[in-house]
C-alpha cells in the first residue's frame, strides 16, 4: 500500500526547556493556527475541544463537552487521503499515515464520489477487525 506522509512540524521551545525531553511530533491540525471546527454529531451546535493526539492511530482528539458531561466517549479525527476505493462494492480505505481506516460509502458525509488520492478527513472507531472512518468528507 501507497505510504503516505503526514505533515509535522517539531515545536518549538524556549532555550531555557533545554535538557528536557525532546517534543513529540504534533500533527498540524492540533497545532494553534489551525483553524478546523468540528462539531459533535449528537450537538451540532457545540464546538468540539481539541484533547490531544493519538500517536497509534494518528489521529486528534477532540472532546464535545456535552458528550464529556453524559460519559461519551472523546472523538478521534483523521486527516488523510483515500488510498483506495471499491466502488462496485462500496467500501474503501483511507490512510492517515497511521493503520489504515475503512470506510463504507453510507458513511460519507454530502455527495461525492470517492477517489484514491482524495483528501479527506473522518472520525474513527474501532471495532474487532481494526478502524473504521465515519463522516468521511472531502477537504
Ligand atoms: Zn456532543
């Protein structure tokens, strides 16, 4: 499979953080000047707040502070390209640079028709045969 590179960019600290353990890389979309919104699906109302990053999945976390108050889980986005898609069949995958995501096409979000290279962001679960791209939309 095609190998997809993801944008980082190190931070930066001050000269007087020198010694302390180097920075993790931090996907663009968490860094400050990005300005992505994204909005819970139960509370379309409510701005998501970003809650870090998952180093396994790469993937950014986001928390819907409604959802934190009723004990749902914090949301994890993905920022790739579709890296191949099935159309007679209706499923493809996205690659976010992490473990591949599937995705079925009753998970797209607005009418488009997937193609391999397409930038895309989604929302990722996991079940027991590995991860799974939901709201899959062209960026
Ligand atoms: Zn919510």
């Amino acid at each position: 499979m095609r190998q997809i590179k993801v944008d980082y960019q190190r931070q930066r600290f001050p000269a007087r953080n020198h010694g302390q353990r180097e920075a993790r890389p931090v996907p663009r979309q968490a860094q400050p000047g990005h300005r992505q919104t994204v909005r819970c699906v139960q509370h379309p109302g409510v701005r998501m707040v970003l809650a870090g990053t998952n180093h396994e999945w790469n993937t950014v976390r986001y928390i819907c502070p409604m959802c934190s108050a009723m004990g749902m889980p914090l949301v994890e986005m993905a920022t790739g390209v579709v890296s191949s898609y099935f159309a007679d069949r209706g499923y493809g995958f996205v690659d976010n640079g992490g473990p591949r995501i599937f995705f079925h096409i009753s998970d797209l979000q607005g009418r488009f028709t997937p193609y391999v290279g397409m930038p895309v962001t989604c929302r990722v679960e996991q079940n027991e045969r590995g991860l799974i791209g939901r709201q899959v939309q062209a960026r």
